[in-house]
C-alpha cells in the first residue's frame, strides 16, 4: 500500500486541532469584526481560498525554501515553537506583542495573510511535517480552511451567539493548548 493515501485518523485529528488552535479563527473574531466595519465588506470565499493555497504552498515549498537559506526543519521548527509560544503568551495574557497595520483592502491583508495564513501557521506546518505525513497534514489544513469560511461567513451570528465572555474564555483555552504544544515542539526538536 502507498503510504502517501495511507490515512492516520489519530494524525488527522491532531493536526486539525493544532491548526485550529494557531490559526484561532473564534479568537480571531473580534479582529475579523473590526476589519468588516472597516472595510464594509469582507470576501470570505476569497480570504479563505487565499489563505489555503498560501498553506499549501509552504507545507510543499517549504522544505525547500529552508534548504535555499541553509536552514534544516529542526531548527525551523525550534524557533516555530517559540513563536508559537509568544502567540500563547498573548492569547492568555492578552497582551499583543505583534502589531499590525491596517490597510484598505483586507480580504487578503490582513486577514487571508497574516491573519489566517500568518508566520505562526506557515511556521507550526513544517514542524508538524516533521512529526506527521504530509497527507495528514494536508487534509488537517483542508478541514480547518472549511471551519474559517463557515466562521467569516458567520461571524456576526457567531459574536452574538457566544458573547464576549465566551470569547475570552475560548482565546485563554486555545492559549493554554498552544502554550503546551510549544512545549512539545522545542522538546522533541531538541532532544530534551
């Protein structure tokens, strides 16, 4: 059997639950708000495409492009799990150690890039390569691409549904799973 449509459930599953935690679109809504006020419109069909072929790109590319700068996936993946960390730091503490500008069109930037698809989730896919098959993977981004559009689509229902406490809550948790596979990462890249 080709161990390229070989399947992993167990792999599926934790990679969507990583991604989902990087890219935290529930945590994202907030932002996604004020882009929509902003802008008056946001294209989700276009933000969330964007974003998919950006991820895909890299989760292919990726390797290479490290190569080209001299860079091997446990290091890349090392300094992954630090950024994964600091994105942690903010999701539980919520303070915002990155600052982004805000321009006209955001359809694409910020929110496809690098809202959705930003250097956290372009970072946590080559060091998930180096743990999980790539067709995990990839179906992992597939899954968590379809769970983005289905929000964009609906964040104002969604933001009334929860309420800004179940916001909060929602970010801290997310916060601590990352926190936590920081951790993992730096552990296993390291040999620690």
């Amino acid at each position: 059997m080709n161990n390229f449509f070989y399947l992993d459930q167990k792999q599926i599953l934790s990679v969507t639950m990583i991604l989902f935690a990087i890219i935290d679109i529930i945590g994202s809504i907030p932002v996604v708000i004020a882009l929509r006020k902003k802008a008056g419109h946001i294209q989700s069909e276009k933000a969330t495409l964007v974003a998919l072929v950006l991820m895909i790109l890299f989760l292919y590319l990726g390797d290479e492009l490290l190569k080209l700068i001299g860079l091997d996936v446990a290091s890349f993946a090392i300094a992954g799990s630090i950024v994964i960390f600091v994105i942690a730091m903010e999701m539980i503490l919520g303070i915002n150690f990155f600052k982004e500008e805000m321009p006209r069109t955001v359809s694409i930037v910020p929110l496809a890039f690098p809202l959705i698809a930003g250097a956290g989730t372009m970072t946590t896919l080559l060091s998930l390569r180096s743990e999980y098959d790539t067709q995990n993977i990839l179906i992992g981004v597939i899954i968590n691409m379809g769970f983005v559009y289905i929000v964009l689509k609906n964040v104002i229902r969604i933001e009334k549904m929860i309420g800004p406490g179940g916001l909060n809550v929602l970010r801290k948790a997310f916060g601590i799973i990352l926190l936590a596979i920081a951790v993992k990462l730096f552990r296993n890249n390291t040999g620690l």
